[in-house]
C-alpha cells in the first residue's frame, strides 16, 4: 500500500521527503487529518487515520505525531488538564482560546504593536522560538443561559 494511493494531496508525501521523514501511508493520513480537523487529540487522530488507511495502532499515532512535531509539521497544544491537542497551523505566532466548560479550543491571532505576550522581559540566557498563550473562558453555546455544555 503506498502512501501516494490514500493521499487526496500528492504534496502531503513530498512535504514528508523534504522534512527527512519515511513517507508511509498512516503519515500522510495522519498529516491530512491533522490539517483537516480542529485541534483534535491522539484519539480523534487515530480514528480518522483508520477511514483513511484501515487499522493503525494508537502507539503507532503517537510515534507519527512525534515525528511530525519534531519536524515542525504539526504543532503541540497542551491545555491544562486536558489531553494534548494537534494542529496544522505551524510558522506563526498565534494563539488559542479554551472553553473551561466544554474544552472547545480555537485559533487566536496575536494581537498587533506592543503585547506583553509576543516579548518574554527576561529571556534567563534562553533562545526564545515560541510562546504559548492560551486564554480562558467559555465558548458561545456555553455562556448562552439555558444551554448545556458540550459532553
């Protein structure tokens, strides 16, 4: 089974060559899955590897995610208390915001000028590459009186 068979984007597989990583079909599933969803975790990822591919193991998933994360293809969100997310958006500096009562997590662009958040006021000697900010709140269906959260 070749990765090429179950791509919808031929790039996917030559994006993979070009990071230095083995082009396999659960890769490119998992790539496409990952830019396709909303922040979904290593469950969610797996299933959605599994229409793609057929059965791929979730040890197998978090192997491919660490490999991609490495390569700076996928980025890793870890809100607290909250299994670590995955998404494509990678190479700017953008930031998220996370529902306290559902977990809905979406993209927040940083703000423009001077945010405290865009410049750390002491860097301890540490080459800085990227900050993590998430806000917290509750997401629209869950701030409407009268609704329920989302299980």
């Amino acid at each position: 089974m070749t990765a090429s068979r179950h791509s919808r984007n031929p790039a996917t597989a030559d994006e993979l060559r070009r990071a230095g990583l083995r082009v396999t079909a659960a890769r490119v599933a998992l790539l496409e899955t990952v830019r396709e969803g909303d922040h979904l975790d290593a469950d969610a990822l797996t299933s959605g590897v599994r229409r793609r591919v057929g059965h791929v193991s979730l040890q197998a998933v978090y192997d491919a995610l660490h490999a991609l994360t490495a390569a700076r293809l996928v980025r890793r969100i870890e809100p607290p208390a909250s299994p670590a997310r995955f998404e494509g958006r990678v190479g700017d500096n953008h930031h998220h915001v996370l529902c306290r009562s559902c977990g809905a997590l979406a993209d927040v662009d940083c703000a423009v000028g001077d945010a405290p958040c865009l410049t750390a006021s002491g860097d301890h000697g540490f080459v800085i590459d990227e900050a993590e900010v998430i806000y917290r709140g509750l997401c629209p269906d869950c701030s409407t009186p009268g609704s329920s959260p989302a299980p």
